[in-house]
C-alpha cells in the first residue's frame, strides 16, 4: 500500500511559498513605510505568527516544554537576532530604499551563509556550491546594475540598501550559528 503524502512535503511548493511570503513582506512593509513604525509592524507580525503556530503547534509544545523551558534563553537569543533584528532593520532599510533593492540584496543571503560557514567553520564545499555561488552572484549582479555588469562601480547604494546588508548579516550569523546549537536540542519533532 502506497502511503499517502501531504501537499506541503513537497520541496518546490515550500521553496516557492517561502519566495513569494518574503517578497510579499517586502512590498507590505514599503506600502506601510511611514505610517506605521518598524518596530510596530514586527511586534505585530510576530505576534500574529505565534497565535497562529500556538494553533498548530501546541500539543508539540506541550510534548517538548521541560525542553524548551530549559533551554529558553538559548531560544529567545535566537529568536530575537534571527528573527526580531533581521526584520526591524529591513523594516527600517524600507523606509529608505526601494522593496526591488531590499529582495535583490536579499537574494545575497545565501552567499553570506556560505561565506561565513566556511570561513567560521572551513565547511568543505562541493562543485556544485561553488557553481550556485557564482551563479547567484552574477544573478545578484545583474539585476543590481540592470545588466550592466561593467557599470557596478557607479552604483550607488543608500541609507536603505546599507542597512538591509547588515540585516542580511545578521541573520547569515543567526543561521551559521545555528549549526553549533548542540547545547540546545530543542528542535521540532520530526512528525511536526
């Protein structure tokens, strides 16, 4: 007997929703640029996130509280860099830059994670790697200098665009440093 799968168990979907929830943050966040504070519009998203994964996640939470209770500050440091100051500076780089600037720059997140995982970690790296590094990059490249590769040394970038870098290496650390979270085991189960 064939076992049936869930919808969200496929990679595509959940690569593609996840691109297109980060694009729709950026345009909301433009939209709401100086009616509504940045640090606002975290507090707001995050607490609406949590009613709703409380919804979802509670019989886990409760499986797994003498973990997480343990492990709280390991948690909340994690969540509050990874989550509260990535977004309160692309909040804030919004309010100075336009949301195509902040989804390109933030296309160079992944590059961050790998440069920093091998210099931090001297993480081995594939062929392949090194390929969807330089493929990216050139990507990144492209659509920054509108394909004018040989143009890039007369871009400027602004307030916005510097902010939403050190927001992309805020959260490059954040990620990195979750590999070394072997004194805090407090992850999902694997039926979540």
């Amino acid at each position: 007997m064939q076992q049936k799968t869930s919808i969200f168990a496929n990679p595509f979907l959940l690569l593609t929703l996840t691109a297109l929830f980060w694009a729709g943050n950026a345009i909301a966040r433009k939209i709401a640029a100086g009616h509504v504070s940045p640090f606002l519009l975290t507090w707001l998203r995050w607490l609406f996130a949590c009613i709703v994964l409380f919804i979802f996640a509670q019989k886990f939470i409760r499986r797994g509280f003498e973990t997480i209770k343990k492990h709280w500050k390991f948690l909340f440091i994690a969540g509050a860099i990874g989550f509260a100051v990535f977004n309160n500076l692309m909040y804030l780089a919004l309010n100075h830059t336009s949301a195509i600037n902040v989804a390109i720059e933030q296309a160079a997140m992944p590059l961050i994670v790998f440069i920093l995982n091998y210099l931090l970690f001297r993480t081995k790296v594939t062929s392949f790697q090194v390929i969807g590094f330089i493929v990216t990059l050139i990507g990144v490249s492209v659509t920054v200098t509108k394909g004018n590769l040989f143009g890039l040394e007369n871009q400027s970038l602004n307030a916005g665009d510097l902010i939403m870098i050190g927001a992309i290496m805020v959260y490059g650390t954040y990620s990195v440093a979750l590999k070394n979270k072997r004194n805090c085991p407090a992850t999902p189960p694997r039926d979540f």
